[in-house]
C-alpha cells in the first residue's frame, strides 16, 4: 500500500492500541496472528490505514476493495474463521476494520513452513499460549462470548461517535471553559450528583460530615476524587507528596483498566485541581464501557493503595491480584483483589511495600452492578434486602472499620447493569436504611452512620 504524505495536521484516531485494538498501517502476515489472537482472547479489532502513533493516514481509494477482499481471502485460508470485514471512513479518511468476535473453540493459526500455533492477546501484545494460558481461556470461553455482543454494541456507538472532527464551536466551547476566563468549578460530569460535607481526615472517627456523590456511569467517580483531593490538600501541600485515602472498591466487574488505555505521557499534562478539566476527562477521555477509571486515579495520586472486592475475582490469574504501580511523582501503590469482606481485613495486614502501607483513611466505592447476578443482561436476579444486610453483618468487624475511616462514598447506578434505573435504586435504598439514619443524597435531612456500624 502506498504511504500517504503525512502533515503535522494528520488527524489522530481516539483509542490507543490494547486488549482489544491493534493498528496497522497496511496489511502484513502478522494481522494473522492477531487476528487468531484476538479470537482466542476476547475478541478484537484491527484498523488498518492507521500507524503506531495513532495517525490515520488511510488507504487510497485505488487499493482499498481489493485490500479488502484479500484480507478476508487470507484469513478465511488460513485460520478457518470469517471476521467482519468492512470500509469505515474516519475523520474523511478510508480504512479498513477487521472486527474478530471472541471463539468457542480456539483458533490455530497455521503460517508458511510453521506448524500450527496458537496465540493470546496480553495488553497491547500478542504472544504464543501457554499451557497455563489454554487452560485458563479454555474454561471461560462461554462467557466471554456471552459478553461479546453487548461489548460490541457499545464500541461500534463510541467508535461513530468519534469518527469524525469535532467540530470547531465545541473546541472552542471546551477551550473556554479551560481558560482562565471561566470559573474553574463551572462543570460537572453529566448524571451526577453530590451532597455532604468536606472529605473526612479524621482515621478512626465515623464523621457524618462526609461526602457522598451518585453517579449513572462508573467512570465519573474519578471526578469526585479529583474534586475531594484538592479539598483535601493543605497550602503547604502538593500532589506529588499528597497522602491520599486508599480506596476501596465494590464492583461486579474488575474497572480498575490499566496503561493499555493510556500513555504515561498523558498525566503529565493533566491538571487534577482544575475541576472543569476533570470534568471533561472522566467525560470524554475515560472508556465509556465504565472499566478504567481507577488506573488515570492511580496515576495522578488521587488515590493511594487499591483494594477491588470482585464478583470477578476467580477469572483473574493469581499473579495478578497483587500489584505495584508506581504512579507519575514515584509514589508506589498496591493493587489488591479480594473475593469477601473478610479477605479484605486479612490484605489490610498483609506485608505491603507501597507508599501507602500506613494510610488507614478510605474511598468507599460502590457500583450496584455488584448486587446483581447472571450473564444475560437481560435476565439477571437481583439480590433481596436479607442477602445484602447478611453479606455486611457477617463481617461487621471489617465494616465498622470502613466506617470509621471512610473519607468519602461513592455510588454508581449503573442502569444498564442493573435491569434499569429503578431496580438500581432499589438496591441504593436497602443499602442507605442498612447503613444510614437517612439518605444521605437528601441535603434537607441531618445525616449520620446508624448507631450500629460506630460501636
């Protein structure tokens, strides 16, 4: 394929390469592996007619259809399997997308003079399965393929939603509200809300005066901890040396996300006590699929330690429910899974060698979705009021804890893992009765934590 003349003004495509995303230039042998790669993981997609920096130089016209039927030719003769093929123009650009779903059976990919073998995706990288690598993918194939669709359908939404330039009274509405013109606290993500008092810096006293922010999507609690960070921070204090609560998080699904979504170059110019900048971020920067706005937190220090109480947590390698990241001032941080309560207690004394290993101030954060159960969106059971208030009480130690030292809560409602808003609320309701003399999103009632939890 011929190399289109490239300008500084080469538009730039949104996603960074990862899990799921590879870019190609034009067509060479290794998409095969990729491609099988993806089918064995949990499937994927190739662009070609965009380089490694993300520059969508596109694929002339002359080329593009024969392009086309040759990538589905080669890949049908040699792994066996037909991906979508199809012509999607990006910001006025042609490419071609090579959408691979994930694969009940796995996938060989059998080259030139090679025997048959057979490859993983791991990050932004491809590599041969391990047997270790078979039979961890082997056993989760059925639900990784159940998972597929509704994955889908909301990439295919963003990705049209970001195909084209923006257009230039948006930039210019954007660059207003960063400027120094504006109010530097104006915005807030969409669908959120938040009530209470200052963030608690008291470890080991219950403050009623803490506060507690309910969001629709999951990825703008990383605002709130922007927001609660720099109401923290004291005058003699930066971010770099910052000492901020570890967080602890209730999820169905692991959101903790990782540095496939992002260049460590990005946090560099991020500015965390600019609320409106923020806002903008955990809005149009963080994956709209809500499953990576822990890590961008970890990053920029708004968060220290990481503890993710998972319904997930069997599906993910032991190597990898303890991890150190250092973040961009060189602060280390501990990433810790647990499948309980009582797992928790037991990882808050384990050996820790973070920065944060003697921080005792928490972040409370509760997705919904964690309440409910099953793999068909459409179909899941919800857990009743007595399974809730029986999940906390047997580790109440634990949760009494939590609650002397949370410096702030956060609620995502998640309705499209939730069978809908009202169910959703619900669940937010049993948990405010179980923990609160009144709801604590109500700014007209005195709220505080039920005598229970404080003893």
């Amino acid at each position: 394929m011929t190399e289109e003349k490239r300008g500084d003004d080469t538009p730039l495509f949104a996603y960074h390469e990862g899990l799921h995303i590879e870019f190609k230039q034009e067509w060479t042998s290794t998409i095969l592996r990729t491609v099988a790669a993806f089918a064995n993981t949990e499937g994927g997609r190739v662009f070609l007619g965009i380089d490694d920096n993300k520059r969508i130089v596109g694929i002339p016209d002359n080329e593009i259809d024969s392009l086309q039927r040759k990538c589905g030719s080669t890949i049908r003769d040699t792994l066996g399997i037909t991906p979508r093929i199809e012509v999607v123009t990006l910001h006025s650009r042609k490419c071609i997308k090579i959408t691979t779903p994930p694969s009940l059976v796995l996938v060989p990919c059998k080259e030139k003079n090679n025997p048959p073998q057979y490859f993983i995706r791991i990050g932004a990288q491809t590599r041969i399965m391990t047997p270790k690598d078979l039979t961890y993918f082997g056993k989760k194939r059925e639900a990784i393929v159940a998972d597929w669709d509704n994955k889908q359908r909301s990439f295919e939404k963003d990705i049209d939603a970001k195909a084209s330039p923006i257009p230039a009274y948006i930039e210019k509405f954007i660059a207003g509200f960063l400027s120094s013109n504006y109010r530097s606290d104006i915005l807030t993500p969409p669908g959120c809300y938040e009530t209470s008092g200052p963030p608690n810096i008291t470890p080991g006293y219950a403050n009623s005066l803490i506060p507690v922010a309910a969001m629709f999507e999951h990825r703008f609690a990383f605002y709130y901890w922007a927001l609660w960070a720099r109401e923290t921070l004291t005058s003699e204090e930066s971010i770099n040396s910052f000492f901020p609560p570890n967080l602890f998080s209730l999820d169905a699904h692991n959101d903790f996300g990782g540095d496939c979504d992002f260049k460590r170059e990005e946090f560099d110019h991020i500015a965390y006590d600019k609320t409106n900048e923020m806002a903008l971020f955990s809005w149009l920067r963080l994956h709209p699929m809500n499953d990576g706005q822990i890590y961008p937190a970890v990053m920029l220090n708004l968060v220290g330690d990481v503890y993710l109480l998972n319904r997930q947590y069997r599906n993910i390698p032991k190597e990898f429910r303890t991890r150190y990241y250092t973040d961009r001032y060189g602060n280390i941080h501990r990433i810790k899974y647990v499948d309980s309560l009582r797992r928790l207690g037991s990882a808050l004394d384990s050996p820790n060698k973070s920065t944060y290993a003697y921080q005792d101030r928490f972040y409370l954060d509760i997705d919904l979705d964690f309440f409910f159960y099953g793999r068909d969106l459409s179909k899941l059971q919800k857990w009743s009021p007595a399974k809730i208030q029986k999940y906390f009480t047997k580790d109440a130690d634990v949760v009494k804890w939590l609650v002397r030292n949370v410096g702030g809560i956060t609620f995502a409602l998640e309705p499209s893992y939730t069978l809908g808003i009202s169910n959703s609320l619900q669940q937010y309701d049993v948990l405010q009765k179980l923990f609160f003399t009144h709801d604590p999103l109500c700014d007209w009632k005195a709220c505080d934590w039920k005598e229970r939890w404080k003893r």
